[in-house]
DNA sequence: AATGAATGAGGCTTCATTCAT
DNA sequence: AATGAATGAAGCCTCATTCAT
C-alpha cells in the first residue's frame, strides 16, 4: 500500500517519526553529539533502521530542514495572508513568529544548530543542502522583505533600505531570541514579541 | 622569567598562538570538524603541543572565548567612554561592533560556532564555561542593556522596556549579521551599520 | 509447470537473469563490491528477491560458476570435438578459449574475481564450493593435459612432463591474457592467439 | 631519532611490521576479509595503531605492492644481471621467479588477490594505485620482454612477436602457478621451473 | 618544552540475512 | 512469487587523551 512520492504508509510514518526525534535530540544535546545511534535510540529501534529510511545522515539533516521549514510556513503564511497592510502584516510578522517560536522551541533550536554546525564533507555550509524546492513558494511570502517592499510602496512606512532592514527585523525577530531562549528558557518570549511589535511600529512607519 | 598567571613569556606566545589558529581553523572547517590535531597542524607543531599547553579541548575553547571577548572589549569599550550621550554610545555600539565584526570575522564565527555547538561532557551549553571573572568588569560596560537604561534616565530616550530591546538590538547588531556574514561574506557590513543607527535612532528618541 | 530441478521455467528464467546480473556486476564493480543490493538493483527487483531465489550468497555465487562453465564447455568441448589430431586440438584449444575470452570478458573477469576473492565464512577458497557434478564430465574434456598426453602416445608431441606442461599452458592461454585484458581492454586476443599457436607448436612438436 | 624519509626507526619497525602481518593475513583469509582490525590483531595492536601508521587502508595497500615489488627486485633483477647471453637470462628469470614464489608464497599471492580484488572508490583497479617512482628502474629490469628482445637482436632467439611472446611467459612463469600453487601447496614449483626452462628454450632458441 | 606512539570510544556506512505480509 | 522492514555484525576512519622519552 503506497501514499504519495512512493512511500510505503508504514515508511512515511518512520520518517516523520525519526525525523521528530532527531530534532528533539538535536535541540537536547546539540548537533555535533547527536550521532544517529542517539536519534535510533530515542526512537527505540537499531540505528540501522535509521539508515534504512535515509540513506546518510546528510540525508536526514535535509529531512529535518524541510519539515522545519514547511511547519513554520504552514504556521505563519496563513496568518499573514488575513492582512491587507503593511504594519499589519509586519505586526503578524513578529507576533506569529515569537509564538511559532515559543511552540517549537526544539525544532528552531535544532535548525539554528545545524545551520551553525552543518558542514558538507568539502566544509561548506548548510545551504548547500538543497530545499524542497515546492518549499521555495511558500518561504518567499515569508520573507519580510517583501513586507517591507510594501509598505513602502503603499506609503505606510518611511524611507528605509529594504534588505538591510530586513536582515535587522530577522535578527531581532529571530536570531536574537533564539540565543536568548537557549541560554535561559524562561525568557518571556510573548512580551517580546510585542515590545518587538511597537519598536518596530516606531521605526518603520511614516512621520 | 615569569609572566602574570605564573606562565614564562614562551608558554603564554605559544597559547596566544595555538588560540590564534584554533580560531582561524574552526572560522573556516566549522567546530566540529576543527580537532585538535588540525589546529596543531596549523600552528606547525605536534598535536600534543596544543594538549602539553591546553590541558583538555575544554581549556582550550575556554581560551578562545576569553580571548575573543577580551578583544572585543578592548576594542569597543573605549570607544563607548568617549561619547557622553546615551544616543552617542548606542551609535558608537552600533558601528564600533560592525567595525569589529567586519575585522575579526573570523573570530565571531569561531564564537557564534562554539556558541552553538559546544556542549561540555555533560551536554551543557558553552556559558558552563567559566569566563575569566576579570572580564566580567569590562564585559557588563559592553552591554547594550546600560546605555538604553542611561538614555532613559537622562530623557534622551522614549518608553520602552530596556531589557527586551537590548535583546532586540542585539539580535539585530549581532546575531543576524554573523548569520548573513557567514552566508554571505559579501555583505556590506558599514552600510547595514549606517542603517541600523538610523532605525534604532528612529526606535528609541523621545519625542 | 516444470522444468527440471523441480523448478518452474519462470523460477529458472528468473535464476539465470539474476545470475547474468550478478557477473556483470561483479565484471563491473568487483566481486568485493558487488552486494546483493545492487545486483537485485540491475535486475530492477527487490533485494529479497534474490534471495527468494538463492538461499544464500553463496549459493548465488556457486550458481554464477556453474553457469560459467557449462558456457565454457559447451562453446569450445564441440570445438575440440571436431579435431583429430593432438596438434590440431591443442591449436583449437588456444583459438578456441581466445574467442571465448573476448566474447565472455565479463564473465572471465567475474570467475576470475570469485576465484581470487571468494572465501567460505570459514575462509576456504572457492574450490570447496560444490561444481555441478554433471559438468564434471565436461569440464574433463576441456582439461590441456588430455590433450597432450594424447599427442605423446600418437608420437605428435615430444617428450615433457605431460601435468607441468598443461600447467605452463593454462597460465599462458588463460591466467596471463585475463590480467592482461583487465588491466588493458584493447589487448589484441585473437592476434595473441595466434603467437600462442605458434610458440607451443614449437615448444611440443616432436623433432 | 630519525632514519630516512622523515620517519622514526620505531615508525619504520612498526610499518614493516604492519606490512608483513598485512601480507601474511591476506595471504591466509583474503584480500576481502583481510580487515584492518585481523591485521592489528595478527600484530597484537590496537587497530587504531594500524590507521595512526598508515593514514587509510589504500595506503597500507599501496604499501604491500611496494613491499613486494621491492623484494622481488632485489631477489631477482642482481640475478639476471650475472647473466650475458639472453637465454641465460631468460633461463634465470624463469628460476629466480620459482624461486621467489617458494620462498615468497604468501607475499605473491597477496599481491595477486589485491591485483583483482582492490578497486578505489571510483571502482578502478589497482595500477591506479602509485607504484613508488624509484621501484619503476629496477621493475624495468624485471621485464621479460627486454630479454627477449635483446635475444633477437643478438641473434640467439627466433622470430617471434616480442609483447605477446613475453604477455605468455608471464602467464606460464607467474600468473599461472600462483593459482596452482594457491589451490595446491605442494605443487612442486622446482620441478615446474626446470620443465619451463626447456619448454620456452625450444620456443625461442633460434633453428 | 616538545613530541611520537598508542589507544578506546565512538561516528557513519554497507551488508547479508530474517521475517511478516 | 515478491517485497518492505528491520537488524546485528562488521568495516573504515576520526578523535581526545595518556604516557614515556
């Protein structure tokens, strides 16, 4: 019995299911220790079996960014779209990506540690490692800078350099908090998310 | 003839340079794959060089991390003393870290690395790490934390929660350049510090 | 229905195919290299199914032999057949296991490899692995050193140690030229043929 | 201290050492299972040991071939060299390489089985593997095909193709015992020898 | 102060084989 | 007749660390 891009129903359930592991691992003890005999034994089978449903570790590492990737898109693009403005869709912006955050704390401590660690075996970087490119739609309307692009565009917001402004609101918005969170787990991540949300307000909008 | 710490002059040059290539080793190969034996190599010596001088991999990232904090303080505090204005040290905060960025590349990545993946034996993060207490001194005049709290006080600056926005600004002076430095050693590091004053200036002043 | 063996044709079609498989796998990528995987892969069915139809490796690579040599008797034994002389069937001997070399490269090279490389668990070399006792019969009529003993009681040859002569043939006719091909695949067979016809009628004929 | 190539006297004890087990183990189980863990075992070492002597596998490979060849360089090239006339050297090289493969059995037939078993990764075979350059001088002066040549520019050999004729002696000489012996220990190599002599004298001998 | 040698633990991967369907 | 899933054993290799010199 098969469901889609020819996987067995009992394969597709291991996969998410050892992928759902790894990342919990990974977030727990970091990616450089969290070998695949660890991930096979939280999941509690022999680590071959992981290797029987992923050909290499690459492999994995590839299965955990895309399912990362394709959670927060589902979480956040829907949100986005019930907005018509700007400030609107940057508000949503930071707001449903503090509460995606707070709700998948593994999973972005997980992807954050592997896009720090992962290295190719020629040394290159994570982003070698080729997304889903059916990701690559949705990712893009995740992408601030097209907020931003609007904004300007409608008048809602002031003059500013776009990319540059959207590497800060990123790295305010994401990078930051996700040290903060792994270095003290009690940080507050709600409140801020809106202190975020009138800083930015200040900082973007006309006048 | 002995230095501070009861080390010779000899044994403290060969400490500085072991960190020195420990640094440039894990910037370009990535921690993980930085071992011990690579980084001797480096320097030109055996690999148990690094471990007659480093008692254990753990000591030696520890050295890293103080040496890359030292140099930041060094380089970034005096140039905060010389502004008076809370809005005068958040802009020299903003461009003296881009400016150090952009000159030691190498050593942030290094750092942000360690940050990211190194675990002690136990599987506890890298702030386990006992930081050298003097630093400590020089460390808290680096944060960002006590300028808004100054600027606030003396009425340069709007309402707003101090804590939340330094992790706010850091994350935007820090955390998302290195991000975009190490995937992108194109980026124009001056520019994105012009605007990030800008933005901030916008975000903070009163009025 | 059946066929002999107590096995079915489509059980025998399938245990040839994958057996053709399996040399050209091995001819290809060495018999070291050569897992059950990828020759289940060539034949484009499951890994299992090999071993449906061979209980064991080992019994896959008994099965590879066995079809090996019948092919090798039954092109050159009718050769030889048609001879009346010893010089006449030793000079086919060589022609005729020339041709067969090059047109059964892979398969030599897969025999050859076996031979070298194959060992039970218990580290026996191949010649423990059971030969089909009906070709037996066959694989006598290919033996060299029938033949020369014939022509030393027909007077044809002259005198030599009848086993070390057959010896020193087999190496030059088949051991030498398989090397040969392995590492050179543009080695002229037929033309070396020729020189081998020529240099043992020398080395046998009589006066 | 330090003996030629930059090496320890107890490093090159220990590789030698290595080297030798290696040969013996692949001579008794096979190159294929022929593990880097039985050699250290054979040694009585850790494997690790084998792998800090020899950076990988290929290497400790490399070094066998080179080994061998070494060995049979200095046992039979001063040999032919005692000898004028071309069928004296002809006869020697005939007797030295008996003699060689009585008293170096396990050595020649380890080489014979990484000949067909070693691929690298790529999946070429073993020339690919570097002979050491110095090696080549003397392994000219082991090929047959130069006696023969110089035997028909003297006069004493008949008319013959040179390549094809020395590609026969090889087999005869070489590649066919070594499978005889390997099948059959007391195969009588001297007795063998002695009957090639005479086969290949009235092969060659002009008249 | 430096270093060569050795080692055990662990990492990723390949493989033949078993079993239930 | 075929196959997907699972697995343990083994393979090569990297590494931090210890020790004697």
């Amino acid at each position: 019995m098969r469901s889609n891009d020819g996987r067995t129903f009992t394969e597709t359930a291991r996969r998410t299911q050892i992928t759902q592991a790894a990342i919990d691992v990974i977030a727990e003890i970091g990616y450089a220790k969290a070998s695949i005999r660890k991930i096979a034994e939280r999941v509690g089978v022999a680590m071959s079996v992981v290797l029987y449903h992923f050909a290499s570790k690459d492999e994995l590492v590839q299965a955990i960014i895309n399912h990362a990737y394709r959670e927060a898109i589902d979480a956040i693009v829907p949100e986005l779209e019930l907005e018509r403005t700007a400030a609107g869709k940057l508000r949503t912006y930071i707001l449903a990506n503090a509460f995606f955050l707070r709700t998948h704390r593994t999973q972005y401590a997980a992807v954050m540690d592997i896009g720090m660690s992962y290295r190719t075996a020629d040394g290159d970087l994570v982003n070698s490692l080729s997304i889903d490119p059916e990701l690559m739609a949705g990712f893009t309307k995740l992408d601030v800078a097209t907020i931003l692009r609007q904004g300007q565009e409608s008048g809602e917001f002031c003059d500013f350099d776009v990319e540059r402004t959207a590497t800060a609101i990123r790295g305010a918005v994401i990078n930051g908090p996700i040290m903060e969170v792994m270095l003290n787990p009690e940080f507050d991540l709600d409140g801020y998310a809106e202190e975020l949300v009138a800083l930015f307000d200040r900082a973007t909008r006309r006048g």
